[in-house]
C-alpha cells in the first residue's frame, strides 16, 4: 500500500496519487520486472477531488488496470465507491481483484468468475483496534465461500503486527478453488507464501 489508508490521514489528498497522470508508474518502476507482476494498493484521486481505496496491477512496468474498492469498510470513508469490477490477464491467468471488505458481497466476485477470472487476489487490512481485530475465522471463512461459489483461487495479503494502536493477527492464505486451504500465515508474523496455481 503506498502512503497508507486515507480514512487515517491528517492530510488526505497529500498521500492521494491520480492514476490518469504519469504519478502512479514512476512511484512503481523501481518494482519494474519481466517475471514478476505487483497488485499495490494506493488511494486514487478521481475527478473534482473524489478518492477512491484502489489497487493498481503494474506488468513489466506499466500499469495494466486498476480496481476501485466498492464497499468502504468504515461508515464514514472518506472513499468514494468504485462501480466496475475489471478482469486481468497476464500470461495464462485471468484473474479480479477485490479489496479487503468486498470479499464479504458476492456480487463483484462472481461477476470476474463468469467473465473468465479463475484466482481472486484480495490485498486487506484487517488492522483495527484490540477490541475488534479477532476477525481471522471471518476472513477465512469468507475466503472458501468465495472459492466454493465461483471455482476460484482465493488468494489474500493482510497485514500483521501493531501500529499506531491498531492491531492485526494477519489473515494472509491461498484457498483452492475446492476451499481447501493450500497455505496459511501465522499469527502476527510477516510470511511469504508461495503457491503454484493452475
């Protein structure tokens, strides 16, 4: 994620990146590869000053596509809702994206898998105060719905640790598209998890 969440932010617009400039693919070129294609999310600064939690698919150093979150997890987000649910190729695999709390509605999910996505990525943040941050067995269980339903791969990144009073366990895991998990994080602990998925 680059610059962090607005919803957080003393100054929004300072962390916001326009997508339709040439910002977003210099801040990324030095992830730049020809074997490894990066999902960085980042907020989006949309037409008359609307922000948009986005996630951006940068390929060989250009920037493919983007996903605008749909469901802004906090009730009063300073984000704007996105309204599409793009699908991305890159080599063999089509795949969607959707962003931490959408993975809880079925709607964009299933739209990706019947127009051809066959793995989901979800970049989350589940870091939230101690008091609610037990919410693993919820995104797990939201990860096999989502495999079961669409006969997806069910890939999610969260973070895990502390920071600035928030807390996540971490719910990073790959799903098979039968709902089987294929690996998992642990607890609290920065993890790379590596899956081949056909």
């Amino acid at each position: 994620m680059l610059g962090g969440l607005a919803d957080y932010a003393t100054d929004r617009y300072a962390i916001a990146i326009n997508s339709e400039s040439e910002e977003l693919e210099a801040l990324l070129a030095p992830l730049k590869s020809n074997t490894v294609t990066t999902i960085i999310g980042f907020t989006e600064l949309g037409s008359a000053g609307t922000l948009y939690n986005s996630a951006a698919v940068f390929h060989r150093g250009s920037v493919i596509g983007i996903y605008r979150k749909q469901h802004p997890a906090i009730n009063r987000s300073v984000y704007s809702p996105g309204l599409q649910a793009p699908i991305f190729c890159v080599g063999d695999l089509t795949f969607g994206i959707v962003i931490c709390n959408d993975s809880n509605f079925r709607e964009p999910t299933a739209d990706m898998a019947s127009r051809g996505a066959s793995a989901l990525f979800i970049p989350t943040n589940c870091g939230l105060p101690h008091e609610k941050a037990d919410v693993v067995a919820d995104a797990r269980a939201a990860d096999i719905k989502l495999a079961i339903e669409n006969k997806v791969w069910v890939i999610r990144a969260d973070v895990a640790g502390q920071a600035d009073g928030m807390i996540s366990y971490g719910s990073s895991a790959i799903v098979d598209p039968k709902g089987n998990f294929i690996c998992k994080s642990l607890p609290m602990s920065e993890d790379l998890l590596i899956e081949d998925i056909k």
